[in-house]
C-alpha cells in the first residue's frame, strides 16, 4: 500500500515538499542511529559533521510545512524552502567529499584519515592507545552495492534539494 499524504498536503505543493523533506530528512537520521547503535558502526568525524543540516532542516521544514498548510505568504514559504534545498546542497557536497576521501580521490582530514600520531611521550604511549579510539573517514565501514553511506547520503540529499525545488515551483494553491 504506498504512502498517501493527507488530501490537505497533496493540494499544497510547497507543504507536500517541507512534509516530505521532513520524514525522508527524519528516516535518514534515524537509519544513522540503527547503524551507529543496533549494527555497532561507529559514525567518524565526517559522518557526524553531515548530520548538522539534518539537523536544522527537520525542524524548519516542518515549520515551513505548518506554515504553508496556514496560508502564510507564499514568498516567505519559498524563501523556507529555498534554505531547505542549500542545506541539502551543502549536505550533499560534503557527502560527496567524504565518498572520495573513502575512495582515496583525495586526502581527509588529518584527524581521521592518513597515519595515526600524537600520543605524547613514550612512558603513557600504551595506555594513550588503549583509550584512544579513532574511526576512519577514508575507511567506509559499510557498503551496499558498491555504495558507502557517504555516497547513499549524496542520492538521499539531492533527492531532498529537488523536492525542495519543486515545492518552490508548485503552483499556488486554489
């Protein structure tokens, strides 16, 4: 049985896009989490870094989404979602980079790829490496079809900045 938006929303263009952004948006966060806490895959610097739009966008497109169902100007509600596509823009572009520091099309950064260094003097090297855990960002540490999550986010992102675009070029509602 698909997924059927309420009548409301499916009349509502730009809210039908903010509420769509929002679940997919939410899904994408919440599939993090089972990969991070059920399945044990500990996210790198990169992966935690990708999850901030996520962050921001969920709750303004549900904002965007409320205040479009309400009749606000539709300038301001265009505006909404003209943020919520660059912050998947963004998004996109640094899952993209973290898919090529993966595949070694460049380097990342020095915290988290490239030669582990650092852990001060000789006499506490031991225990400094017993407590230190570093998870690498050139190192996808799960993949389906070939694809890391970096480059499952990238699709999951700008699929999310053009449904943002098309509730910015919906019609007005009747």
């Amino acid at each position: 049985m698909p997924l059927r938006l309420p009548t409301a929303i499916r009349a509502n263009g730009a809210a039908a896009a903010a509420f769509i952004v929002a679940g997919v948006g939410t899904a994408t966060i919440l599939g993090a989490y089972y990969f991070q806490y059920v399945l044990g895959l500990a996210p790198c610097p990169l992966c935690l870094e990708e999850r901030i739009p996520y962050y921001v966008s969920i709750p303004l497109a549900l904002v965007v989404g409320i205040a479009a169902l309400r009749g606000a100007p539709r300038n301001l509600v265009r505006a909404g979602l003209a943020v919520l596509m660059v912050a998947m823009l963004i998004v996109a572009g640094m899952s993209i980079y973290h898919a090529g520091v993966e595949w070694k099309f460049w380097p990342g950064p020095t915290d988290c790829s490239g030669p582990v260094t650092g852990f001060g003097n000789a006499g506490s090297l031991l225990e400094s490496m017993e407590k230190t855990v570093v998870v690498r960002c050139d190192e996808a540490a799960w993949r389906l079809f070939g694809i890391s999550l970096a480059g499952y986010d990238v699709v999951i992102s700008l699929g999310l900045a053009a449904v943002a675009l098309a509730g910015i070029l919906a019609p007005k509602k009747a």
